[in-house]
C-alpha cells in the first residue's frame, strides 16, 4: 500500500495542476470566451466551481461544452445560468441581479394607522411588506386621535419580523364647573356635557371651551392642552335682561323695533329691555308683517316671521341671446347664451309687483317692438322673443372672379377658421367666400 500512495498523490498533484492551467487560461485548442456582465456590476464570478475575479469580467479560453456561471454580490440574491459554448465561440453572458429582501408584517395598536416607509406612504395596519431591502429603514405612523411615532429599524436576514408599536392617544382632561352649575358645556363646537363635567378624551391642541346657560351671557375661553394633561375651567356666569333673536322666512327682510330700522333678519337683539315691543318686518314683493311681543327678563326669546308673496316673476328668453331687457325703462339684466346658440337661457326677474310692465329688448343691429306684459301675484309670465336684424352693411370684401375684380357690400356674419367668410348682402342672402378668393377685407363707415 505504501507502494502506490506516492502514484495516487502525483495523479492528484496532476490534476490540480490541470484545473490551475485551465483556471489561468491555458485552455485547449479551439476554445472560446465567455464575458460576464452583471447589473449590478462588482459581483464575483464562479464557472464550474472556480472563483474569479468580479464583473464585468473575461473568461478567455474555455473549452466547448456546457459551462456553469454563478454570480453572487452582497446583498443580493445569487444569480446562475448554464451556458452551452461552441468552439472557438465569444459569449456574452448579462445576468441581473435582483436585491435581497426583507418579509415584514407591520401593526399597530390601535390598527389603521397610516405608515410611511422613508417618508413614502406605505399602507394602513395591518399590513405585509414582501420587498423590503436589507438595511436600515425609518417608519412613521400616524392615526388621527393619537401621537405620531417614528421607529428606525434594521433588516439584515429573509425570514418574516413583526413589527409592531403602540400608539399613545393624543387626548387630554377637561374638567368643567360653573356657578351656576347646570350650564351646558361646548369643547371645539360639539356639546359634551353639562357643569359640572370631567370630559376624558379631549384632542390635545387650542381647545376653545364655551360654557352656556339660558338666561346668562356665554363664557368662552381658548387654551391649549397636552396629551394626557388635565386643565380646569371654571366659569362665574353673568346674567343678561333680554335676548331676541328674529328671523324671517325668507330671510333679508328690515326689522323695525318700535319704528326703529334695527337691521335685516336674522337679528339677535341683546340690548332690548323687558316689556312689550312692537316687531315689524318689511321685504320688497312681500306684505309687510308686524306683532307685538313681551320680553321678559333673562329669558331668551325667537320670533319668526313667515312672508307672505304679493309679487310675480318674468321669465324672459331671446332669439338671439346677448339682449338687455329693459322693464318700464329700467334695464333688468341681460340674457345669456344657452346649449343652443341662438337661443338664450332663462333671465328669471322676480319679485315684480303686481301690474302691467312695458318690456323693451336691445341688442347692437336687432330691432324689437315693445309689449306691454301683466304681472299678477304668486303668477310666472313666460316670454319668448325673436329680434329682427338689421340689415346695416360694415364690410366691403374685395373678390378675385372669374372675370376679374369684384366687390361686395354687407353685414359679416362669420370668419371660418379656415380663412373663409360669411357675409350677408343686402338680398338677406348669405355668401361664402373662401379665403383664396378674398383680395382684401375692410370695415365700412358707419351710415348716418
């Protein structure tokens, strides 16, 4: 046995000889090359085991046959690919990389807050994150009635994490009192109890506190909190004589307290003293309405007035539109043009009151003769007028013909976008001109 252990080791000593001439380039006859490029480059090559150097990287004299290409690169998963090389053959071998990735279910409590992942929204707990990059990431949560929370974490490895953080209520303690007690207590504008009161949940931030009770004037103050702070409000309310609050229906009406013009409704009147008042409400198209009312002291009280209607509404529309409508003289407004061109919307004149109405329309080259409308209450006229055109010639077209020069008087009706006009002659005929015809165009002077 001795005898044959130096034989066995010349064959291995061979062998490895063999693989390092391959190794450094010493191939065979007829062989090829194979380049690597990898994205990204800077990965290590291996081909059928053997290490070299990182991509992108030449492997000169490969003998033909099948040939096993491995490239691996921190942080990134392996890439291999077979290769079948021809004799004599230059490979190009492109392998891409792809990152390694982090599995990581993120949660909360309470859930459905909002997380972004390095600045970039991510998602609403619960939720799996299947492609997160190893390295470190920053996560922000957020949920409206709680504080944020930032958290900086690591991943270095594949297998699942759970993360998961706790998210502190941004609330605060609100404790009430007022003298008298049983007022009504107002946090931010939503009611939360009556005096007194401790209120557990408040959002922490300028809480405006409003304490109210009928008969005395309201106590107000604004302040901030903390999370988890307690602040105390406590309120000595002051009595009021009176309170009157009127409102009409419609609103806008003038109020007039004991023949005194106070406003338009609605009108809260704080300055008023007990005893009888005499309440009157005037609006145009509307009967005027009046009552008398008893204020008594530290009492609040609302009167409503429900207007009655003793007016009419006209509905005007033109053919065509862009008319001034003029009402015994007074113009009304202007119509506007609708869907249809040539037809205008509804010009809606309200609040007539009752009679009979001379109605004239204007528009620049359009003639309309007036009409008498009548107006009747809680009635709506309806009127449709078509206006006459003028025919007032304001342009004079020069037009290359067939047999020469010729020129045309008339009212310009259109310029096309293709440099062709219409122009209506004084026949109230329509012409077309196309704009390789046109020698010149120019404006007539006004006719006296």
């Amino acid at each position: 046995m001795k005898r044959f252990l130096p034989r066995a080791i010349g064959r291995a000593a061979a062998a490895a000889g063999l693989c390092a001439a391959l190794a450094s380039g010493c191939g065979p006859r007829g062989a090829g090359e194979i380049r690597v490029v990898t994205e990204p480059p800077g990965a290590t090559v291996f081909c059928n085991g053997v290490r070299y150097d990182v991509t992108p990287l030449a492997l000169t004299r490969r003998p033909p046959g099948l040939h096993l290409i491995v490239a691996e690169k921190e942080g990134f998963r392996t890439a291999r690919r077979s290769v079948t090389l021809l004799e004599g053959q230059r490979l190009l071998l492109e392998l891409r990389l792809e990152p390694e990735t982090a599995l990581v279910r993120v949660e909360s409590e309470p859930p459905g807050a909002e997380v972004q992942l390095n600045g970039a929204f991510r998602g609403r707990t619960p939720f799996f994150i299947h492609d997160l990059p190893f390295g470190e990431h920053r996560f922000h949560f957020e949920k409206p009635g709680y504080l944020p929370r930032d958290i900086v974490e690591r991943f270095d490895s594949r297998p699942p994490r759970d993360l998961r953080v706790e998210l502190v209520p941004n609330v605060g303690r609100l404790v009430a009192r007022s003298v008298p007690a049983g007022a009504r207590v107002r946090v931010n504008g939503a009611e939360r109890g009556v005096t007194p009161c401790e209120i557990e949940d408040v959002a922490a931030g300028d809480v405006a506190v409003e304490i109210e009770l009928d008969g005395f004037e309201t106590y107000a103050e604004t302040f901030p909190i903390a999370a988890r702070q307690t602040r105390e409000v406590a309120a000595t309310l002051k009595p009021f004589p009176t309170q009157l609050s009127v409102v009409s229906l419609p609103p806008g009406a003038r109020l007039y307290v004991n023949n005194q013009y106070r406003g338009d409704t609605p009108q809260k009147l704080t300055d008023l003293q007990p005893g009888e008042v005499r309440l009157r409400v005037e609006k145009p198209g509307y009967e005027t309405a009046a009552r008398t009312i008893q204020l008594r002291s530290r009492t609040p009280a609302v009167e409503e007035f429900r207007l009655t209607k003793n007016s009419g509404k006209l509905v005007v529309i033109t053919e065509p539109p862009n008319v001034k409508v003029f009402l015994n003289g007074e113009e009304k407004g202007e119509t506007l043009p609708g869907a249809n061109p040539m037809i205008s919307e509804p010009l809606e004149i309200d609040l007539l009151p009752p009679g009979e109405y001379r109605l004239s329309l204007l528009r620049p080259g359009f003639q309309h003769a007036p009409k008498t409308i009548r107006i009747a209450a809680n009635a709506v006229v309806d009127v449709q007028e078509r206006l006459a055109r003028r025919f007032v010639p304001d342009t004079r077209v020069r037009i290359r013909g067939a047999s020469g020069e010729m020129i045309r008087d008339g009212m310009l009706i259109n310029v096309l976008p293709d440099g062709a006009i219409e122009l209506q002659l004084e026949s109230r005929t329509i012409m077309r001109i196309e704009a390789d015809e046109i020698i010149s165009r120019e404006p007539l002077p006004p006719r006296n």
